[in-house]
C-alpha cells in the first residue's frame, strides 16, 4: 500500500454517498409534491421498516450460530412484552454469557 487512500476506493465511497443523498432528496420531494398519497403507495411506505429489520437480523440469524440464534429468538419473546431498551440489554447478556460457556 503506497497511498493511505485509493482513488477507486474513494470514488466508490463518493458515488455511495451521493446515490444515498440522490435517493432521499428524490423521495422527499416526490412525496411533497403529492396531493394525496395513494393507497399502494402508502402501503409500500408501510412496509419499509420491516423491510429494514428483516435485512439486518436475517444474515445474522442464518450465519451467526448457536449463540447468535438463540439470543435472537430470546430477544423476539421479550420484545412482544418488554421495551427497546431492557431487550437490547438482556440480548446483549444472553449472547455474552453463551459465548463464554459455549465457545
């Protein structure tokens, strides 16, 4: 490594960044532009967080192991009953104990 940043690397980077803001601005002003939302679309826009969540638990539930799997299913029941933040504390011990007793 000669440089400490490659010019393909921060293009790539660049080009992230203004596809993320490209696509935000888009969406904002297409939205405001509307009179009413119709009702497709707002179900869609329903849907996106879901979507989101899926996308972030699923590659951890199906690679992330025993521990990983366990701690996830343990978080899912607590979370039907209990708040955010107690969930992300009991997870986070669950999967920390695991690990130490299970490898």
């Amino acid at each position: 490594m000669d440089t400490l940043f490659h010019t393909q690397t921060l293009l790539i980077i660049a080009a992230g960044a203004i596809a993320t803001y490209l696509t935000r601005v888009g969406g904002y002003v297409f939205i405001t532009r509307m009179k009413r939302i119709p009702p497709r679309a707002e179900a869609a826009l329903n849907a996106v967080p879901a979507a989101v969540l899926t996308t972030l638990v699923a590659p951890a539930a199906v690679t992330g192991g025993f521990d990983v799997s366990v701690t996830m299913a343990i978080a899912f029941l607590l979370g039907l009953r209990l708040s955010l933040l107690p969930v992300l504390a009991i997870g986070w011990v669950v999967v920390m104990v695991l690990r130490q007793f299970i490898g």
